[in-house]
C-alpha cells in the first residue's frame, strides 16, 4: 500500500513494448538505473510495465539499440493529473482545499475501538479515557501511552492490563481485567469439603477427613460433606486439612412458554443494495437510490472505516446496507412437536451455560397446555459433576459433639 501512495504521489506511466528483443530491451534499461515493475508478458513480441517519469525519459535510447517500439498506453499519478489539469485553477484550488482539509481531519480521533472488556462497564471505561484525552473529536497528538496506562490502572480497579495504540484517526484500546481469584485454602489451614450446589452423592474418594455423608444422600449447597475436625480417645481434639473429591448427581432445568404457531421465514432472492460514505457523521449515499418496499426482510449493515495504508485510518467509513427480502409462513404444531422444538432449545440454552467439566446424563421435556393456548415446556438436564469445594474453619465455626467435631 506504501508503495503504491509513493508511486501515486511521483507519477508514472504504463507503457507497451513491441519487438523481438525485449528481454535485451529490459536488462538495457535495469542496467541503467530504470526501475520497472508489473511486467506482464502478453505475446513473444509484447509486453506491458510500468516506469517512472524519469525512467521513461531513458527508454528510447534502449529502444533505438534494441529496435524496439513503445507506446504509451496509460498516464498515472498526481503529477500527471496536475499537468492535465494546470489550466483549471479551481479544480487545483479546489484539490489542495481537499488536503488541506484532509490533513486537518487526519490530526483528530474519529474512532474509539475497546477491546477484550467482559466484565467493566463500557460507559465506564470510555469516561476514564476521556479524562486521560482519549475521545472522539480529540487532537491525537501528544498523547503518553505510558502515562495513559498508568492513570487509567489507577482509575479502574478492574483493570490489570491496558495498551492504547493511534492509527490514523483511530484509537485502539485493548485491555485485560482483573480475574478473581478462587479461594484457596493453604494446606497448613484446617478446612473442611462442603457443598458447592444442591445434588444427590454420587461417589467420593477422601484423601484426608472425615466423611459426614454417604453415597445416596441428598445435600443442599452449603451442606458439610467432608469435615476437617475429628476427637478420638487417643489423639484428642484436633483439626486438619480435609482433601477429597465428590461427586454428585445434579438437575438443570428452564422453561418458557411458546406458541403451537411457528413462524418459518425463507428468503425469496430478491434484495437491494445500498452503499455510501460517512465522513464523521456526514452521510452521502453513492449506490442505489429509492426506498425498499419489502414488506418484511433481513437487514444486514457492514460499515468499514477506509484507511490510506495499512494503519493509518481515515476519518471517513464505507458503509453497505443490504435488504433481504424474506416469505413468513407460519406452521401449525401438534403439542408433542411444539414440546419436542422448543424442549431442544431450551436443552441447547442449558448447555451453553455449563461448565465444562459438567457430565450431561439425560435430558426430560415436560409440557401443559395454558388456557390461552400456548404451551409451557420444562426442559431438565440431570447431569454429573464435581460439588465438592473447600472452606476454612474458624475458630467460632467449631463445635465439639461425641467423637467428631461438627461445623
């Protein structure tokens, strides 16, 4: 891209080369300093390349010793265009308008991009970069990464990591967050196993403690599984670090209510197309005029902020808009098959919220049918996974009954 804005700005020319030494007429003039490229070979005796003012200027000594033709097929570049245009004083007034505008375009930030935020609040975090200049309409010079990373640490507790990089007249802003780390328990701190949600105990294998449940039993979250506290005749009263693994069976459910009347849409073929260019908030359409009748449709908007090179955005986007046009039929369902439908969406939405080390075992569908009409539908997951996690024991927390010593 770089080298085709250098290539635009100094002027070149196409050129077609005819002859039965043009191989000879090439290595002539790359001896001589020419520099040429996109060469493209159309027949034995035909070429096509393109040179610079400057090197075009040598080709017809090379062409004389080689007896070789060139003709100019095509000027390019702002030289050219100037010299076509010399006589035209507003068209160039007009034109170094254009830059000069566009140069003072170029020194503000028409775009903030935030990414990897999940947890922070975006308004949030957009308030603090304001603060620290970065904004919308602001000049981009003189702006300290480094002190921007600094504040911005400071101002947003969530934050453990944030990097703020200028490209043209964007701004991007990655950031990372704090992740909460999960209680541990030292392994020299007595604590006991309990239970991380509600389930039945399906197996468990103890390391160190004292098991309070067996295989069977129902637990609520919060329950004592494993305690961490024993009295025996021999060893007294004495706490310890409980270390086990449990198992239990678990339930996962949602429901909804639906409709027995599904609605289907299919697309016809039929769409249009709208494209155009919005330069900081100013829209001018360029493709596709007149209004879209389409009774119901898809609506697709793709908006691409234009940029001369790799990274150096402009304030200006190409947006495209696109209509789909779409058939609404609507299907009639039994109850089993409304059941059997949306019982396998709910059971999907289910999924998507387990963790992954969450066994699925089976799934039921249940459903009644309303007085309305509609239809409610249960979906339940029973599944197998680990409740077991640790908790401390407190000094207030302990309590001595018999030979164990209860929490």
């Amino acid at each position: 891209m770089l080298f085709s804005l250098i290539n635009f700005l100094s002027g070149y020319i196409i050129v077609e080369v005819h002859g039965f030494f043009i191989e000879r007429f090439i290595n002539l003039l790359i001896r001589r300093g020419v520099f040429l490229w996109d060469i493209k070979k159309k027949s034995k005796n035909t070429a096509t390349m393109k040179v610079g003012i400057r090197g075009f200027k040598k080709m017809r000594e090379a062409a004389r010793k080689t007896k070789t033709t060139v003709r100019i097929k095509k000027k390019c570049g702002l030289p050219l265009v100037m010299h076509r245009y010399r006589r035209r004083r507003a068209f160039v007034a007009g034109l170094f308008l254009f830059l000069i505008i566009l140069a003072v375009l170029t020194s503000f930030i028409w775009s903030v991009e935030i990414r990897g935020i999940v947890k922070i609040d975006e308004n949030t975090l957009r308030n603090e970069l304001r603060s620290c200049g970065i904004d919308v309409g602001v000049i981009k010079y003189g702006k300290s990464a480094h002190s921007i990373k600094e504040q911005m640490l400071i101002n947003v507790p969530g934050l453990s990591w944030i990097w703020v990089d200028i490209r043209g007249t964007k701004a991007f802003v990655e950031v990372k967050e704090r992740t909460d780390k999960p209680e541990i328990v030292p392994s020299d701190q007595p604590c006991n196993i309990i239970a991380e949600r509600d389930g039945v105990v399906d197996d468990f294998v103890v390391k160190n403690g004292q098991p309070v449940v067996g295989r069977g039993s129902v637990v609520k979250k919060g329950d004592l599984l494993i305690s961490g506290a024993a009295d025996s005749r021999f060893e007294g009263a004495r706490l310890f670090h409980a270390d086990a693994t449990v198992w239990a069976t678990t339930w996962y459910e949602d429901v909804g209510e639906f409709s027995l009347t599904a609605e289907e849409r299919t697309f016809t073929g039929d769409s249009r197309v709208y494209s155009g260019l919005d330069i900081s908030g100013f829209y001018l359409r360029v493709w596709g005029f007149g209004k879209t009748e389409y009774e119901t449709f898809e609506y697709v908007k793709n908006k691409e902020q234009l940029r001369l090179w790799e990274n150096f955005y402009l304030p200006a986007h190409w947006v495209r808009e696109e209509f789909n046009e779409t058939l609404v039929t609507y299907k009639e369902m039994t109850e089993d098959e409304a059941a059997a439908y949306y019982g396998e969406a709910l059971g999907e939405k289910i999924t998507n919220e387990l963790e992954a080390d969450v066994q699925i075992i089976s799934k039921k569908i249940d459903y009644t049918v309303g007085e309305n009409g509609n239809i409610e539908v249960r979906c339940t997951l029973e599944c197998r996974e680990e409740i077991g996690v640790k908790a401390a024991i407190t000094e207030q927390e302990e309590v001595f009954d018999g030979e164990n010593i209860q929490t």
